[in-house]
C-alpha cells in the first residue's frame, strides 16, 4: 500500500490515519501488508511512477516473498492507494498484470497519469485484476466520477461484466479524506480477498 507513514495507528490516545492494523486485526485477516511511505514528488512527479513501481515489482517483492512464507502469484497480491496512490494502484495492475490480480483504488486521481493510462490501456488486450474503486459524490474534482466511470467501462471492455472483478462503491456525500478511507478499508479488504 502506498502512503505508508498514514496506514497504521500511530498514537493510541487519537485516531488518525487508515487504521488499517485494527482493521485487519477485527477480522483475523492472515496477510502482510507493506505500507511504503510517500513523497509524491519522488514516486509519482516527473514521469517516475515507471521507476517507483520498477523497484515495488524488482526489488520489494521478491525481498518480501524471499523473506516471509507469501502466496506469490497475481491472485494472491494486491496493490492499494488513494489519490495519486490509487491511479497509480490502477497502472501497475496494467503494467504488471502477471504480478499485481488485485486493486483497491481510494478516489483514483486518474487525471495525473492519463496519458501513460491511455497506452496502457489501449495496448491491453484482456484484464484480469480484481478492482474496488471508491469515491464519493462531493469531491473537489468533479473529474474524478466520470473518470472512474470511463476506467470502469473499459474494463467491461476487456472481460465480462459477468464475472463481477469489479465494483465501484460511491459514498453519498463522501469526499477524500482519511476517516472516509478508514470507514471504507475493511469492506474493501473483504470484497477483494
């Protein structure tokens, strides 16, 4: 999961971030999760969202799977974000579908890789992930619902609605924050594993 530094519960006294220790905790989940720390501006800025996930699928990984008993294939592993994260989350799964079968998109901001998306997409003859998008109907970015909606569509372009991989959970009200997420995380993680 990207945003690694807001994944867990930093202080017992206040709740903040994700939570999502508690989360997985409530419901005895039985799966690692690799919270790496963000600086936008390191991982996404500049057309480096190639070497960010580069070093998730090269170097990461494979140091996870070689140190922990892991269940290493696609089916088994999930890539996780909101915002910049979740856009990003979305263009792995293309870019490295032999690796990453799930996806959990938290208000995707599609609109700051479209260009990279839109190759990907187009060069993409069959989808296989898993994908939970998430957005609320408040938010800021007015793109960002039909962005969802046209990324959705083009997934049923490339596999059968019938096999029901994706869903999209628009909270009425909702707009990006981090309680949102919370509230939102643990039916995510139930829906894609």
């Amino acid at each position: 999961m990207h945003d690694g530094q807001n994944l867990f519960r930093q202080n017992r006294e206040t709740l903040s971030g994700w939570t999502i220790d508690e989360a997985l905790n409530d419901i005895n989940a039985q799966v690692i999760v690799i919270g790496i720390e963000s600086d936008t501006n390191q991982q996404y800025g500049k057309n480096k969202t190639d070497e960010y996930l580069a070093f998730i699928v090269e170097m990461l990984k494979p140091k996870i799977d070689a140190t922990y008993r892991t269940k290493t294939n696609a089916h088994n592993t999930c890539i996780m974000g909101s915002s910049l994260g979740g856009a990003v989350s979305f263009y792995a799964a293309l870019k490295y579908p032999e690796v990453f079968g799930k996806v959990g998109c938290f208000f995707p901001a599609f609109g700051f890789n479209r260009a990279e998306l839109l190759v990907l997409l187009a060069k993409t003859e069959t989808f296989k992930a898993k994908v939970y998008f998430l957005c609320g109907d408040r938010e800021n970015n007015p793109e960002m619902l039909s962005d969802i909606t046209l990324v959705e569509h083009w997934v049923n372009t490339k596999r059968c609605e019938c096999k029901k991989l994706n869903k999209k959970v628009i909270v009425k009200g909702g707009q990006q924050d981090e309680e949102l997420w919370r509230e939102s995380f643990k039916k995510a993680y139930l829906w894609l594993f």
